[in-house]
C-alpha cells in the first residue's frame, strides 16, 4: 500500500510539473503576441513600456507598498506611531517562520490585481508580482537554496489550471538565480475556504493538511528556504508550510507575500 501510494504522489507530482512548465510555454507566447506592458496590469490603462511592473501612475499610487515600517517578524505594515518592532499578532502567535517579508498590503486595487491573476487568465501578472518581490527582497541580500511555493490541492489547481504561488516563485527564483522547486511541498488535504474563519479555525483546518513530498525531504536538510505565496493573513498557512519544512530538518524557513492582510489595528490600543 505504501509503495502504491508513493507512486501515485510520484504520478501527481510529474503532472504538476508537466502543467507548470506548459502554463510558461503558453504565457511567453501570449507575451509575444499580446505583449502585457502596454496595459496596466491593475486598470488597463494604455502605457508605455518604461513603466515599472507594467502599473500605470496613477495605480503606483494608489498602492499601498510596503515603503515604510513593517512587523520585523511577519514584514505587515505598521503605523509609524507603533512603538513595537513587531506587531501585536506575532507578540501572541508562535510562528513558524524565520521572518515574512511583503510587497503591498491588502486593499481595494491589490484585491483586484490578485483576483486576474487567479481567475481572470492573466498568468502574465506572476511575472510583474515576482518583479516586485524581487526589488523588495534586494536589500535583504538573502542566501536562498531554494525556492518554495505554498502547495495548491491537486482538485483546486486542475479547476483553475495552475498554482498562482507556483507561478510567481518560478518567475521569482529565476530573478534570485535561486532553485525552483515546485513540487517541494503537498497539500494531502482540500481544506474549505478559509476567508470567514478565525485564526484558530485555520490552523486546525490546516493540520496535517500540507508535508513534505515523499523522496524531497534530502533537499530539505540544511536548505535556507523561500516561501512564496500571493497573500499572507493570519499566518496559518505559512506556518502549517514551516512546521513540515523545519519538521524536515531545513535550517531556515522565510517567506514572501505580494499583499498582507490589514494588520489587525492593535496600535488603536497601544
């Protein structure tokens, strides 16, 4: 039964593999034909190509980057009166991570950019993401051995045909010259949504439900890994992708978002 089941992951993983790599054939032929940094990729503003991360002026704007203070643990953004160097969340939660680090927080016009990129069709948006993730993570001149996406369940990425986390981090570890390995982690669970639940709700929603894929814990042991994912919120998922890493044996677990949730504002009672 073991045996079986291990060729079945086998099976799984080289399918997965076989999608992710079609999925960028297909996309850099669309960007050939319909190159994406003539629009903007949050509005669809006609501009022209010096614009960085294909975003229009007045969508650079209104984003929210990650510019100013940030949770020194979870990378959310904090007010500049926040007297902590981390926020409220992670005083009272033991993540398991080494430290998160994140491109914009959470809001109307991000909303809308993630939600193209995962059920629009626009593939092409996990390059302008891993971009992005790419100039935040330069000043932290990071030693990575591997690039890590956070797992999608095989019934969910058949249905949308490809893994959104998978498509930004092999576009981000080609810009880190960094491994890729997509097929590192597997979620053996398809876990309910989990946007209307409460931090403790996921985690036990998540137990059990993301490990290590049979015959890839030896690249683990040692490895300084990158997790890649497009939102962080309570930190469930980053942590139940952490707890089977470190578990694993990898001597540094990071992690990276495009967007964070709105950190719970704890400041209001500092």
């Amino acid at each position: 039964m073991m045996l079986r089941d291990a060729d079945t992951v086998r099976r799984e993983n080289s399918r997965s593999n076989f999608q992710y790599l079609v999925g960028g054939a297909i996309n850099n032929v669309l960007e050939l034909v319909f190159p994406s940094n003539i629009y903007c990729i949050a509005c669809g503003a006609i501009i022209d190509q010096s614009r960085p991360y294909a975003l229009c002026d007045r969508c650079a704007q209104v984003f929210h980057w990650a510019n100013g203070k940030a949770c020194m643990r979870c990378g959310c953004i904090l007010q500049e009166t926040y007297r902590h160097a981390v926020c409220l969340d992670c005083r009272e939660n033991p993540h398991v991570f080494t430290r998160g680090y994140q491109c914009v927080q959470y809001g109307l016009r991000e909303r809308d950019l993630l939600l193209a990129l995962k059920y629009g069709g626009k593939a092409f948006i996990g390059e302008k993401i891993a971009a992005m993730m790419a100039d935040r993570l330069a000043p932290e001149a990071l030693a990575i051995d591997l690039v890590v996406p956070v797992p999608m369940h095989r019934a969910k990425q058949r249905k949308r045909g490809y893994n959104q986390a998978a498509l930004i981090a092999g576009h981000l570890a080609k810009k880190l010259s960094a491994p890729c390995a997509p097929d590192m982690l597997l979620r053996t669970a398809e876990t309910p949504a989990m946007s209307r639940l409460s931090p403790e709700e996921r985690r036990r929603n998540l137990e059990g439900a993301i490990r290590v894929a049979p015959g890839k814990e030896k690249r683990v042991v040692g490895a300084a890994i990158l997790l890649v994912d497009d939102v962080y919120t309570t930190g469930s998922t980053v942590d139940a992708c952490g707890a089977a890493l470190f578990a694993a044996e990898a001597a540094d677990v990071r992690f990276i978002s495009f967007a964070g949730g709105a950190n719970r504002m704890m400041q209001a009672a500092e």
